[in-house]
C-alpha cells in the first residue's frame, strides 16, 4: 500500500489517501494545543505513543465487538484506517466531574457523577466547539434523531468496556471524547483516536492526573504520564 496525498492535517495528526480503495493513512504529531489552541507546544513522542495507546484501545473495542476504523499500525507513528467522513459532533462522556463539567455545574473535581452523562459539541474550531443538543443537532442537520440514538448507544457500550479494562490496569476513566464517522456504505461507526489527548485518565491509588491535563495545567512530567499509560495497558514501552 501506498501513501498519497494528504486530506487534512489538524492539531495532532495528519491524514493521508492510500493506494487502496476506502483505506486512509493517519500520522500522530507530536504538536499538542489545548484551549481551543490558544496554547501550543509540543510533547516528545507524544505521535509515537498515542499511536500505539489508540491502535490497542480501538482493537480491545474492535474484539468486544464494537466497529472501528482501524485497520493495523504500519509504524511507531502511523496506522491505517477505514476511510469515513467524520461526523462533526464531538461526543463527550463523563464518569467523574472535571473540566468543563466543573464549570458548568459548579462542582467540584472528582466528584462521581450519579449516571454516565453524554454530551455533544458542534466540532468547528471557529465557534470554539459550542456545547450542543439534539435539536441543534437537527436544525445544523449533523445527524438524524436515530444516528444520534445509534452513536449514544455505542458511547455508552465503549465507556463500559474502557472503564473495566482500564480499572483492571489501576486506572480510573474520568471524561473522554469520541468522534464518528459515515462509511462510504452509509454505516456509522467510531474512528478517530482514543489516547491521553482526547481522555482523562487518573491513578486509582494517588488520583494523579495521567493526561493532557498535565500539558493543560503545567503540571509537568507529560511524556512520562503518556509512557505511564502505555506500559499500563500492555504496550511496548521501548517505542
Ligand atoms: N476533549 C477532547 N477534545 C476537545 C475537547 C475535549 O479530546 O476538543 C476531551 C478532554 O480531553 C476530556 C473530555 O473530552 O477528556 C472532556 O473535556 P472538557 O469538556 O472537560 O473540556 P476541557 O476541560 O478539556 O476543555
């Protein structure tokens, strides 16, 4: 397989076309932003190891059954993936109170929320990714009334899955944000990445942060946070 010209390049990867039909070639940056990328910097090895943390987390969802883009991991900073038009929602779900949440709410951080809450963001760097609902869902014409029920669905099954394995591993998923996209057959299914970018993961013993927030915070010690992670869940650390 070949690698063609390039689609997109956002915030921490780049996408490219591929010789093969319906197959996309995706490379991790090591480039973080945060704050609507009113901060900028870069986290060393960051494309390495979310490349290796999203390839094991998509196929733990991919043998529970739950359909993905991803295809393999072709090298430390690429994997190829089916090809789909991302879906401009950005699907938040939510364990335990932080980020925005705690603003929103006016709760502190840490507190265990009674359910899963689910939220959707309208994916436009423009207006800041604005919090939104079904019904500007409907009237942005984004999804339909049963995509949105469909991609709830699966928000739900993924956090099951993930949390489980990841308490297994001394980890506690606080917050995380998913992405889908449309096959070019019409069927709905998860892609984008699942990585300390796009989570919030915590030691279950000490509650220290092992994610963006230590970029987002200046709380130091990124690169070893996101090594922290994948030694974790059973990556090759050596990356
Ligand atoms: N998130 C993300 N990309 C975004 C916004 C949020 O990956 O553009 C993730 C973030 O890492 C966290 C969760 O979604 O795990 C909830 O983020 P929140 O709404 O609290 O916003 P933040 O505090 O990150 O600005």
């Amino acid at each position: 397989m070949e690698k063609l010209d390039q689609l997109y390049e956002g915030k921490a990867k780049k996408v490219f076309k591929t010789s093969e039909p319906e197959t996309y070639w995706i490379e991790y940056k090591d480039d973080a932003t945060a704050f609507n990328g009113e901060k900028k910097g870069k986290i060393a090895g960051k494309g390495t190891l979310n490349n290796e943390i999203s390839a094991i987390l998509l196929s733990l969802l991919k043998e529970k059954g739950v359909e993905n883009h991803f295809i393999n991991r072709i090298s430390a900073t690429e994997q190829v993936v089916k090809q789909v038009a991302i879906i401009p929602i950005e699907v938040v779900v939510r364990n335990i109170a932080a980020g925005s949440l705690t603003k929103r709410l006016g709760w502190e951080e840490g507190k265990a929320l009674p359910c899963t809450l689910v939220e959707f963001y309208y994916k436009n760097d423009e207006l800041g990714d604005p919090f939104i609902n079904n019904d500007h869902i409907e009237i942005l014409g984004l999804a339909t009334e049963s995509d949105l029920v469909y991609i709830r669905k699966q928000a739900l099954t993924i956090n099951e899955i993930l949390k489980d394995f990841l308490l297994r591993k001394g980890i506690i998923l606080v917050d995380f944000k998913l992405e889908f996209g449309k096959t070019p057959a019409g069927d709905i299914i998860l892609a984008d990445e699942i990585s300390p970018d796009t989570c919030r993961f915590w030691d279950l013993r000490t509650k220290e942060k092992l994610d963006k927030d230590r970029f987002r915070r200046d709380l130091g010690n990124v690169e070893e946070a996101y090594h922290e992670i994948l030694r974790r869940i059973g990556g090759r650390v050596d990356v």
